[in-house]
C-alpha cells in the first residue's frame, strides 16, 4: 500500500545532540518509501546500533567529526589486554566507576519508544541491538537480544556469575572512599578518560563468591559473541519477513553477519542511518536522517 507523504519543512544541517553527526533532514519521497517498505512487512527484523543512542547523549566510535576515533587518539579496551593485565582493569573500572553515574542515568528517545510501539503492535518480530546501554529495555521492549551484552550486568570471568553493576558501584565507593578523579571527555560505553597517574591508586573488588575477575558483561573488542546469542538472531532473522538496521554503520561482522544471511534468504532491507554503511550495497532501500525524526514519522500499518 501507498501511502501520500507529508513533506518535511526544510532545515538546515544541524544536530540533535553534541554525539550526532551534522544530517539536514529526511526529504519526503524517502520517508514514503520506508513507510511503504515497513508497511509491507509483517513480521520486521530490525538491528539498530550506536546512531539510535547518540540521539540519547551517548557518544560512539565512529560517527564522522564527533564519534571517539574523530574526537581522540584513544581506542576502546580489547578482550585479551583485560583478562591479562590487572593494570588495565584498574585502569578500566577507575575510568567506569566515574562515568557511570551518568551513563546509567541516559534515557531512551523518541525512536527507542517508536520501535518498542512497533513491538506491541505486532509489526516488530525480534530486534537485536549492537548497544550496551540498556536503553531498549528501559523503553519495554521485550522481543529483544543484546548481541554484545549490556553494562548494566557484571559477570565473574571464573564462575560465570552475574551482578548489577549498580551493586558493583556500591562496592567501589565502599573500597575507595577518598579516591577523586577529574573526569575527561565521555567515551561510549560509559567510562570517562583519565591520566593513568590518577588511576593508581583506584582499588578493584573481586567476585564475591570465588575470587575472580570481574567483567562487564559486554563483548569487548576482540572477542565473539556467544555461539548460542548468534544462533538465536539466525533463527528469529528466518522467522522474518523483512529486515530494517537503524542506526548502524555495520562495520563490526558480528552485526553485519546477519545482513549477509538475510541476502542469502532474499530477505528484503531497508537502512537508515546517516552516512554509508557496511551493508549499502545489500539493501533495497536506504534513507538517510536521524533515527527519532525519522522513525517517528512512520506508521506501523
């Protein structure tokens, strides 16, 4: 079905956030056709990434001229440099401990609450998100993986199990009750940057129960997403009939995976995101704009 588009006033390159990328706004025959694609499908696949959050306030790596790589010479933790160095785990948590506060205070936006409408509606099937911040399930939805973990869970790298990292935060403050730190710029999975001199003193607890180190449960750098985590997605992407990312360049594989298996299937795509992404040559549609102004402009018919 067709629907008649509603011309969109035309504004001049702006962002809605310091964290998003400059995007003037979304002509109207595009939002059409992401209309008419999503009206089509009735059981959508969608795989949103770090371009959903920045609209929050969260920044990520690599949006041009604002994203970290752009912003900074630093680089995010990688797998194997934190289970081997208690150095860089103190340098790590110190840096988390002072971001935390107000990474887990961000709140979803206007395109989390759409997409989570979409859910109760019946139109979402499954959404997978590449983000570790919590913000789908804080605007409800349900039919939901998060593929890399999320931050707001601690896991024992030598039990398996699994905290609030809200009570984590409770232990830091009662082993480091004079430590203080001048936190830098904001990095996108909730720590702050710090000098390491500042870090050197900054104490690190142990798993309660046995010992061992203690992880966001998250996938850093370096390592793979659980075999069982991607299994699931495959099997919630062949139940689907279309598959829309929002929000993602698609550079990480672990995302991109399954824009590969849903060409394989000949599963429709659709992209919205701003700027090119991984997956741009595998879609049938590709819109340009800001994910809330953007999604929130499309009906779930």
């Amino acid at each position: 079905m067709r629907l008649p588009w509603r011309p969109l006033r035309t504004a001049p390159v702006r962002r809605t956030s310091t964290f998003v990328p400059a995007c003037s706004s979304t002509d109207g025959p595009s939002v059409e056709l992401l209309q008419d694609f999503v009206s089509r499908a009735r059981r959508l696949f969608v795989i949103s990434g770090a371009g959903l959050s920045t609209e929050s306030g969260i920044p990520d790596y690599r949006s041009e001229g604002v994203g970290l790589y752009a912003r900074t010479d630093r680089r995010p933790m990688q797998h194997a440099e934190f289970v081997r160095s208690a150095k860089s785990r103190q340098r790590y948590w110190a840096r988390n401990f002072v971001g935390w506060p107000q990474f887990s205070n961000h709140q979803p936006n206007c395109a989390h609450r759409v997409l989570q409408r979409w859910e109760v509606s019946g139109k979402l099937h499954w959404l997978v998100t590449q983000n570790v911040d919590a913000l789908h399930s804080k605007a409800g939805q349900k039919r939901l993986t998060e593929l890399h973990g999320c931050a707001h869970r601690v896991m024992c790298l030598g039990c398996g199990g699994i905290t609030a990292r809200e009570e984590l935060q409770r232990r830091f403050v009662s082993l480091n009750p004079d430590w203080r730190a001048q936190a830098g710029a904001a990095a996108p999975d909730g720590d702050v940057f710090l000098e390491d001199e500042q870090v050197l003193h900054f104490r690190v607890p142990s798993c309660d129960d046995c010992g061992g180190i203690l992880k966001p449960e998250v996938t850093f750098f370096g390592d793979t997403v659980n075999k069982a985590t991607v299994q699931l997605v495959h099997e919630r992407l062949a139940e689907s009939d279309a598959v829309l990312v929002v929000g993602s360049s698609l550079q990480v594989y672990s995302g991109y995976r399954f824009l590969l298996a849903a060409s394989d299937r000949k599963t429709p795509v659709a992209i919205l995101n701003i700027g090119s992404t991984r997956a741009d040559h595998l879609a049938a549609l590709k819109v340009s704009g800001r994910c809330g102004e953007v999604l929130s402009l499309i009906q779930a018919l």
